[in-house]
C-alpha cells in the first residue's frame, strides 16, 4: 500500500515537473518579440545582466564596456576573421550547421563530455541575447528555438551585426568596437588582417584567453585563421609585413 502510494506521488511529480518545462521551453515560441532587432539595438544582453550577477555576487566592481557600431563601421578583416573562426558557413545555413553539431556530438562521446559544440553565429546571438551560458539541455532546445525565429525575422548581415556588437571579449568587454579600443587602442574599422585574426581567435573562451596574450592556443589559432584569410585572397600577406 505505501508503495503504491509513493509510486503515485512519485508520478504526479514527474508530471508536473515535465508540464513546467513544456511550458517554459514554449515561452519562447512566441517571446520575445525578436522583430524589433530589424531596426532597434537591444539596450542590454542576457549574458551582460548574467555577468553581473556574478560579479555582485563575488564582489567585483566590473562595468560592461560596449560601443555599438554597424558593419560598415567595423573591418573588413574582422567580419572575415569572426566568421572563419565561428562559422565559416554563415551565408549559406539556415541557423545550424548539422555537419559541425555532429562532429561535436562525436567527440563528446568521444570524450566523455556534454558540452554541445558546433554552435552558429546565429545560435550563439540566441544564447547570448536571450539565455545564459548553461549547458543544459532544456537550454539547448531554447536556443534551437529561437535560434529558429532569428533567422525568420533578421536578415543576415543583421544578425551578424548583432552578434559583434554583443559578443564577449573578455571580463566586461561586449562587442568588437569595445574589444578593438581595449586591447589595441584602435577603432574596429581600423584593426589590421593579423589583430583580427588574434581578435577572433579568443571567441571560444574570451574570459580566459587575451588576443593581446602569449598563449601558444592564441597563437596557433590566430595563425591558422590568418592564413586562411591569405589562402582566400582576403589578405595579401606583404601588406602586413
């Protein structure tokens, strides 16, 4: 008798629990309202107010440095980098890369981890916007979500826009007009082939590595999209020397 009764609690809260996330994952069909992105700039992301949250929480005075600017205000060598970096086929999917989310997937069960890899520039707008940075699966179905009504609603040009006015560059640093100031002392629409390629080779782990640092991470990444941008014509490389 007493197990049967557990049994039945037991279920009811499996069912409830199961309504909340149902209910909470369809929040996000309908909100926000991401078609005011078409011509307005979101005033703060989801992740700054996340980021300071965490620094009220260990006591540390941060203040987010952002400076937006639109793309024709931003180098050319810095659209090319960021996209070489992060999603090379950027232009051509419709918000996900499913040869890159596969090649993640097997290595994390390669490797015995959960960290969902292969993220878009439009997946990774929709976390950075809307959500935090969680690994958890409920998470991901929201990101997919949205993700979905990003790329419905925004042109990509604009939603490349975004993304490098909100990205994080480091401890309070969002956006590459930020960033550029930050470590090079410079505007975005200024940064040469090589910085861009240092800029966008930290993206993976902002907080962690510094574009400006000796890293052999930092040094091979940035490389490796530096000659990229040579193989491609995007750079010839005596202008740099």
């Amino acid at each position: 008798m007493l197990l049967k009764r557990f049994k039945k609690i037991f279920l009811i809260i499996i069912s409830v629990t199961m309504a909340i996330i149902v209910i909470d994952i369809s929040y996000y069909i309908f909100f926000p309202d991401i078609s005011i992105l078409k011509k307005g700039n979101p005033k703060k992301s989801s992740f700054m107010s996340y980021r300071e949250n965490e620094w009220q929480q260990q006591g540390k005075h941060i203040k987010i440095k952002q400076i937006w600017k639109p793309l024709s205000q931003i180098s050319p060598f810095l659209i090319k980098a960021v996209l070489i970096a992060e999603d090379d086929k950027f232009w051509m999917h419709e918000g996900f890369d499913f040869e890159a989310i596969q090649k993640a997937i097997e290595k994390d069960i390669k490797e015995r981890k959960f960290k969902f890899g292969g993220s878009t520039i439009s997946q990774q707008l929709a976390k950075n916007l809307y959500l935090t940075p969680s690994k958890n699966p409920i998470r991901k179905i929201k990101e997919a979500i949205l993700t979905w009504r990003i790329e419905n609603n925004l042109s990509k040009k604009r939603i490349l826009e975004i993304y490098l006015n909100i990205a994080e560059w480091g401890e309070g640093i969002f956006g590459i007009e930020a960033a550029s100031r930050h470590y090079y002392n410079k505007p975005a629409l200024e940064i040469s082939a090589e910085e861009a390629a240092r800029l966008a080779s930290v993206l993976p782990n902002p907080r962690k590595y510094s574009p400006t640092g000796t890293s052999r991470y930092v040094e091979n990444r940035s490389k490796l999209i530096y000659n990229i941008m040579i193989k491609r014509g995007l750079v010839i490389e005596e202008e740099e020397i």
